[in-house]
C-alpha cells in the first residue's frame, strides 16, 4: 500500500469502509483471508488477504477507467452497480471496490418476485450489473424490462468463457480485472457519501431502497465489534470451556445472504476484524457442514429455518462441529425449543436471537446477558437468550403507544419498536413521502411490535403488520390476496401466518367462494400457480401451505380483515383448513 | 430518563458523550457503578449508576442554570470549566456534567509547575474551576495570579463545609448540586462541539492546549473497546486459565490521573463498558492493593514506575492481588526485566505496552499479539509485549524519515512517527503556529522516533529530543534503558547524552538499585556487554562512558524519567558518575 498524503485529514478525518478494507493486508497480508467452496462442484478457491485485496483495487480500476464509474458526493450519489450474487469471494470484492471508489452498491434480493427485481433494477437505474453463472437464467428472464437501464452486464463464473446468451453487453468479471493495475490510490471520500442501497422486500406496495453512507457503514461495524468486547460469558459457559475470547482467530461463515441487507453486517465485521472468512455461495446442509469442519468454522449467523434443517440432517453426526461456538439467529424468533434441541446435538453450540431489519442496516438489538445474570443456570441464560435482546451500544430502542410514549416494562403490554442510531438509514432513495413515514419526531418507526420486560429485555410479539416470515423470507401477504382476489371464483380473500416448525411461521389463505361458484382448496393453488408464479409475481415457496374455505371471514369496523382476530381464533380456522402442499410442485 | 423527542437525529445522528454517560445507567440503574476510597481517611463512597447519573444531571443544571455556562458550536467552543482535582467520583461527574451541556472540560495537570498552571489557566480563560479540598493550598499559592480570569472556585470535599481561605467566589460542590433538579433535557448538540482542551507538559516552552470534541472522544472510545474484542489470547495464557472475556464484569481501578489526557480514556470506556469503576484519589502503594484486593479489580493501566514501585512494596504479599489480569503500561517503555520481575512476584499479572500522546487522545498504538502468534512460548510473547505495538483499530501510524517515506521493517533503522486518527487533535486552543508544525502533510507529526520489526511492530527508540548524537551515530537511550532494567539488580534506569569534546556527545547511566541488591557502576557495563553487545541488540559504542549509582532520578509529573531536569542539573549527576569506559574492553 502507498504512502499517500492527504492533507484535508487533518480537519476532518473520514469513516470510510476502505479503511475496512485495508486493515487485514497490513495485518496478515500473506494469511489465507477468503475462502470460496462453490456449492456445485464442490471446489475450494483460497486467497490472502494481498492476494483478495489486489482483486478489489484491480476491480476498483476496472470500474473507475474503463467502464466510466462516477463517484457521489454528500447528498448526490455515485452511479449504482447492481450485484445478483451468492456469497462468493466476487461479492465481497464488490463490497469495496464499488463503495470504494464512491459509487453505489445495490445487491439485489434474489429471491424477491421478477416483477419487484425488475422494479428495483428500473428505481435504483442501476448503469452496471454483475451477475453470478447460476443467476443468468433469473437475469435473462426479465432483461427485455431493464435493458433500457441496465447497460453492461459483467459475468462471474469460476470457469473461464462467455455462455450462450442474449444478453448482448456482456463482459466476464476475470477478464475485467485481469487487465487492470494492481495499484490504486483510493480517492479521499467524503464520509457522507452514499455506499449502499438495500431494497426492501415490499410487503406492501413496491420495494423501498434504503440507503447508507460510508460513515454509516463504518459505524455500524465498529459498534457490532464494541459489543462483542463487552459480552458477559455465563458461569457454566466458561465451566464448559465455551469462556475464551476469539479475538482475529475466529472464523465466520458467512451464511447470511449478501444480498440480505449487507449480509447481517458480516462482510465489515468479519474484514475489519481480520478473521478468515468463509464463503458457501449459498446454503447447503451438507457444504455447510462440511466447511465448519474442514474451516473450523466458529461462528455463524442463521435464520431459524436453517438450525431446523441442521436438527433434521440425518447425516450431521459424521461431521465434526465442534468449532462452531457461536451462532446468531436473526430473520425472526428463535423457539426455545429448536435452541434446547440443537445444543443438545450439538454440545458446543451456544445460540442468541436478534432483531434488525433493513432500514437499520440491520444490527440493532441483540440476545446477551446481563453482567447481573452470569450466575444463572443454562435454562434460565437459555430463557433470556431467546427474546429478542437488549440495544447494542449506540442504538436508541423504545417501545412506545400510540402517543410515544414508552410502554410498561411488564413483558405483556406492547407497543411499537422505535429506533435512532448512527447507521438508521435517513431515506429511502428516490421517496420522501415514505422517508417522510419511517422517520417521525426524530424516531424511526419500525412497525414491528413488542413487549418489553423488567430487564429491558425486548421480545417481537408481532410482525410489521401481518407480514409472514417464511424462512429467511417474508411473505407478502398483501400481494397473495390481491391476487387470489383476482380468481372469478373468489369474493373475499386474506392471508395470514400460522406457526411451523419448520419455516417458522407458513401462509395461510381464507377464502370465501362467490355466489353461484364452486372452487375447492385446491383451486386457490391452482390459480395462484398460473397468475402468479408462472407470471413472475410471486414465487413458488410463497404459496400458502394452508387453504380454508369459509364464508367467516372476521372483519373490523371499518372492514378490513382482521387478522389479529383471525390469530386469537386460528384453532377454529385450522380445523377446516386443508393442507395444499402437496399441490405446490 | 425522559422519551425525549429530536427531531434532527433523522438526518444528522451525532456521536456525543451523552449517548456514553446514559448506557449504564440504562443497564444497571440499581448496581454499584462508582467506588471512590479517599486515600487520606481510607473511607469509601459507593454510587449506583443512578445515584451517579442524579449527581451528574444536578451538576449539569446547576452549571447551565445557576452558573449560566455557554455552550459552545462547532468551531466556537463553549465556556471553559476547569478542574483541579484527583480520581474522585466528583471528577469523573465533571467529565460528563460539563461537557453534556456543551462546555469546555479542562482538567488541569495539578503537577505542572505553579507557573504553567497559571499560564494554562489564563491561556484557557477559565471561568469556573472546581477543586479538591488537598489541592487547596496549590490554588491558593496561584490565586492573585489568575483572579481576573477565574470567576467562581468550586470547592470539593468529602466534609461539609468551606474552609478558611482568602478565595472570595467560593462555594462548595456538594451545596451547589443539592439545590439542583434530579431531572434533566440534554441539549442536542452538534457532535463537532468541543468537550476538552489538555495541555501538553511543556516540556520545552509554554504548554499547547490540545482540543477535542464529542465526536473525537466517542470515536476513541468505541475503537478502544473494539479493539479489546479482536485481542488474541496466546495458548499459554488459557492454559493458564487466562483467556476469559471480563466483558461488562471487568473492574477496572482508574488509576491514571484524569488531568493527564483523558485519564487514557478510562473515563469513557468503563462508562460505556457498564463496568464497576474504581477511583482510588491518587496512587499510593497501601491504597492500590487495598482496593484491588476489596473490590477485585481486573484491569488498570500504570506508569512503569509504578510498577517498579509495587516491585519494592515489601507488604506486597499480604493481599490478594490475583483478580488483576490486564495490566497495561503506558507512558513510556515498559521494560523486559519489569515486566518478568512481575509477573513472576503475581502470578496472574499480564503486562502489554501501549503508546500515544496527548495530541492523539491519547491511544493509538497497543502491544497485542497478532493471531500467529498464539502458539508462542511465554519468553517469545513476552518480548512482543514490551514493543510499543500495532496501531489499533481506525488509526493510521508510519515511520518515516525525513522525506516522509516508510522506514525498512528491519528492526534498526529508526524514523518519526506519524500518526491520522479520528481522534487526533485538529489543533491547538488559540494556537495556529503550534498547529501548523503538528499536522504536515496531513500527518500529524509525534516527534518521537521509533523503529519497525518486519511484522509492523513499532518500538519508541527516543523522543526527537532526547536521542544521543555520538560521532555519526544515535544512540537510541530507550533501548539502553530497557535493556539495563532487565538485570535482576536494577531498580530503575534512565540514560542521558553528556556533552564530550571528542564525540559530541556521550552516554551517561543513571542507576538505581533494588533493594536487597548490591551492584557497582562496573555492574552496569558487564551486564551490557553480555546481555546487549554479545547478543546483538547494542554495538560497543553504544555503551555508557558514565554511570552513576543513585536513587535520586528525577521524574516528570506523570512519572516519566525527568531528562530535561537531568540535562538542567548536569553538574550534581557529573560528580558522582563513575567513568567506566576501561570496562568496555
């Protein structure tokens, strides 16, 4: 790296996430810092940290010079370059040479409806996308509604060559880099310059793209690295040996999607701290065990949904786990029960709940004990462990009624989450009117729903609304209805979560059939299969599981269906609710 | 604490004091937070962070109120409060009552000598300065001198009641904060707003007053504490039963003073750590192992000196001492021998070394291993420990010579330190020519000079100062001192450059000699010549022309081996030197 002077740091020294970027090449730049098992093949790509960093510059040159990339300043963003990535050492590259040279990196949600992909492209007006060899097939299926925007696509493969294709701009990624100076002199940004742009799922109405800045980002990782520094081990952790501090030698792997809002804040903390990083592409029960235990592996971060599938691996026992010591669990509730049973699988394994979401960037509050509570036994920490947590350093919670007022710290009364912290995103690009709707009297409204106990401990208690999380996914439920709503049999249609086991909560549809038609169960899927997925507008894994038809729909008194009613009284709706899964394929 | 509104945190979120002073209180209302022992009578006051936090907002009322102090705004700095005062809980109230509401903190360093005093006094233009009852008789030597700046004394006690003195404006502390309102509205104020001004110790002209703001001390303090979260634990220490995270539970003894720099930003960080901190006034032998032993204090940072001093404590064995792990050494070099001599005495003692300055906060480099290290016997970690470090987490530091290019990583060839930091002083209160020699070329010049092993460890070798011309060469007197110390003999030492006809200048010992230890100026020299020429680490003609047995070495206020009083009183230090240069044969 260069000894570059830059004499304006003197007055205003900048967050920047290249200084992110660069601490683990001066630290260990010829340690192993990225590894890349491609889900398919099965083959290992290592590089050092010298080795992953000249690729960022070389990409970082490629995007400046050649393909013309322009920076942002404080307030008017750079160009936005679209990633359809899985978690591969590419992604990470684009993580920082495009936010280091101050453009904007919006990696898209690939699991979202082609209709809303499209939508988000065409928003954002993204002048460059990247995209993985297994994403070509999603891309070419929507790129006729974005080639007006869209004006390079650049191909990532692990094999060399172009694939048959209609897609006429294309380049190949290691080709582009191949060609560029290892060199680079990072420009000087401003810290307020944006970094990112991160779409919601749009469980109402269209996708919100929240943005951050540099400082924003820097923030956020510093504060997440802080709070680990202050994490309170209980007596019977450190009696089991589980106390020791893993300092630069722990090894995440970086489960979380990318794509899923800067992957949990992963891709910074994990860089920052210097740790070897591993990379899946995408979630596999099998590859993921494999590299916990080919990596040593110590820490992870999962959805719910993913430790269920661990729990019901008929193979998990050939493999050695024993590394992974720490497993966050975001995207939803972690039941007690699939915690009590995994630990007791797996001996070593000690997992916490969370809660974020993407305006936040999304690391916000998170399940640690007290310094007061290190004493307690396993199933008392376990019974603390599974709420939702406490604020990490430098985030503002509160739970407030109707007037903003905070809510008793009973663990019953509820209100909704409000938030302010350094990395809160401050608008939605290209929206003031829903920007002017999150934020209010200086607090962002989450729409989420919580008590809170005497510790301050939140527990969600409700989801935005009534949106269903399915997975690491959130079902739109809005969407479903409308379109079920389309049907010439239906008169009446809404859509609701009902608990799983698996998936954590799965959609349920209750339907009233007009007058003068007759439609089964299994007409709803059928018609959804057809208008939706076969449109593009929803996929496959959002059908509901559950099917009802009634003509008891409850409603409230302004006629909207209520489905906080449809909740308190779902044993009645699951007694005439018919399973449709078998109708999904 | 109130749901208070502010509007403006959607958009420019700032990173303020405030936010740091609020979290334990948040956490822990009802758990001891605050022990002070005054060191005269031996008696102790315990605050719950709630406790604390009334005292702290009924001082901000009162200063904002009763005393009408100004805030300040980014680029004009608010009135300046001063304080005279030791580690008391009253202390560490006035780090954050004066500085929430926007004023000036200015703790002045009560070992300087009257006239400095003074000069910073008047420099800083203080309005209000509050002081301990022990340092009465200090303000009162000085009063007339700075009567016309200084509007209001605060008098601090652990007594009730005003003593005899010819201070007209005075009243007394706990009075004062009594009659205030336990509630209290921070004002929402802009994060670029000065908090601080430190004074450097003038060790050549008047002191510079080095300034900081909310956002520097905030970034400062979240870096220190994610910096201790990526710290790695070597294999012989968890062997050792070491490796535990204290977490929340650490406790730790603010045992450097809170007039010299932030107290190395202890103050802070075990605020927002939510750790039991322990303030013991000032340091005396009795009272330091006392309070370790009663309140199980983990982690405290000291002067070498210091640790030389408990070396020699002959009632040393008489307390429990083991729940002190992490002992770091700051100041000055911490040498080998002290920190074997040590360890070996308390077995759970763990010493690291660390470097700053006043213009940088002051921390900015730490002896920590890095992650390739954990494997590394004892003897092997011990020497990486006693470098001065790596720069931590969000600082930038080079050697450099004198056309501002890196140094070679060899170990020898010595350099400046250049320093960018987030926290690095902009500049000096009312001092632009002082600031234009600190930052050049956007480097912030440290005038110290070190050197650079090949795994980017820097090691101090001498301030600028200080370093000894003999013939063409430097002779680094760090080194010589470090090495010195390492015999089982040594007490303390320090070495200086006398002038010499033929070399310039020669190397002069100043030698004292542990108790219970007999050694002769020849000692010195053999001991040099085995343990430093013979190994490599010194050439012959480094070795000192002179060495003198004394237990009489000046020091500096914050405890470092005073050489400009050395220089000034050369004659006395001359008469009992030994020319020992026929030994070096």
């Amino acid at each position: 790296m260069t000894f570059r002077t830059y004499p304006e740091f003197s007055t205003h020294y900048p967050l920047l996430l290249t200084t992110i970027m660069k601490r683990p090449v001066r630290m260990y730049p010829d340690q192993i810092g990225v590894v890349y098992r491609n889900p398919a093949s099965g083959a290992y790509f290592r590089f050092t940290w010298m080795q992953w960093y000249r690729r960022v510059a070389q990409l970082a040159n490629g995007l400046r010079g050649e393909l013309e990339v322009h920076a942002g300043k404080p307030g008017a963003p750079g160009d936005r370059i679209a990633t359809m990535a899985l978690n591969t050492h590419r992604h990470l590259e684009l993580y920082y040479g495009v936010t280091g040279i101050g453009a904007t990196l919006h990696p898209i949600n690939v699991r979202l409806s082609p209709q809303h992909i499209v939508y988000t492209i065409r928003h954002a007006r993204d002048r460059i996308l990247f995209v993985d060899d297994t994403l070509m097939p999603l891309l070419e299926g929507i790129y006729d509604q974005v080639k007006d925007v869209v004006e390079l696509v650049v191909y990532m493969s692990d094999k060399p060559g172009l694939p048959q294709t209609r897609i006429p701009n294309i380049i190949e990624y290691e080709t582009l880099i191949a060609r560029q100076a290892e060199a680079i002199e990072w420009p000087a940004l401003h810290e307020d310059v944006n970094a990112t742009l991160c779409y919601t799922t749009g469980t109402t109405g269209q996708p919100k793209g929240a943005t951050f800045t540099h400082r924003q980002l820097y923030l956020l990782t510093i504060h997440i690295m802080a709070q680990l520094a202050i994490g309170n081990t209980p007596d019977h952790d450190i009696a089991d040996g589980l106390g020791v501090r893993l300092g630069e030698g722990a090894v995440p792997l970086l489960n979380t999607p990318m794509f899923h809002i800067h992957g949990w804040g992963q891709p910074f903390v994990a860089v920052y701290s210097a740790q070897k990083i591993v990379l899946h592409g995408t979630f596999t029960v099998q590859g993921f065990c494999e590299l916990v235990e080919r990596e040593k592996v110590t820490s992870v971060g999962i959805v719910a949904t993913i430790a269920a599938m661990l729990l019901e691996y008929p193979d998990l026992k050939q493999y050695d786990l024993s590394s992974l010591v720490r497993v966050s669990v975001g995207g939803g509730a972690l039941p007690l029960g699939l915690k009590r049973k995994l630990e007791a699988l797996i001996p070593t394994f000690r997992m916490s709940s969370g809660y974020g979401m993407t305006e936040t960037a999304p690391t916000i509050v998170g399940s640690f004990i007290k310094k007061t509570m290190v004493h307690l036994d396993r199933e008392e920490t376990d019974a603390v462990l599974v709420k939702s947590g406490l604020p990490i350093l430098g985030v503002e919670v509160e739970v407030v009624d109707d007037e903003g007022r905070p809510v008793p710290q009973d663990d019953h009364t509820v209100g909704e989450i409000v938030v302010r912290a350094p990395w809160a995103t401050e608008q939605y690009f290209g929206n003031p009117e829903k920007s002017a709707e999150l934020w209010q009297d200086g607090w962002l409204h989450t729409g989420d729903i919580a008590k809170v106990d005497a510790e301050g401990y939140i527990t969600i208690a409700d989801r935005m609304k009534d949106v269903i999380r399915s997975g690491a996914e959130m079902v739109p439920t809005v969407l479903l209805e409308n379109l079920i709503a389309m049907a010439d049999f239906v008169h009446e249609a809404t859509v609701v979560g009902v608990p799983d086991p698996v998936w954590g909560e799965k959609p349920m549809a209750l339907v009233s059939v007009r007058t003068g038609f007759e439609a089964t169960e299994e007409s709803v899927i059928d018609f959804l299969k057809v208008h939706g997925v076969e449109t593009g507008k929803i996929t496959r894994w959002m059908l509901p599981k559950l099917v009802a038809i009634t003509r008891d729909i409850p409603k409230t008194s302004v006629g909207k269906y209520n489905k906080k009613q449809i909740r308190d009284d779902l044993d009645r709706f699951l007694a005439i609710a018919k399973d449709v899964s078998h109708r999904h394929g």
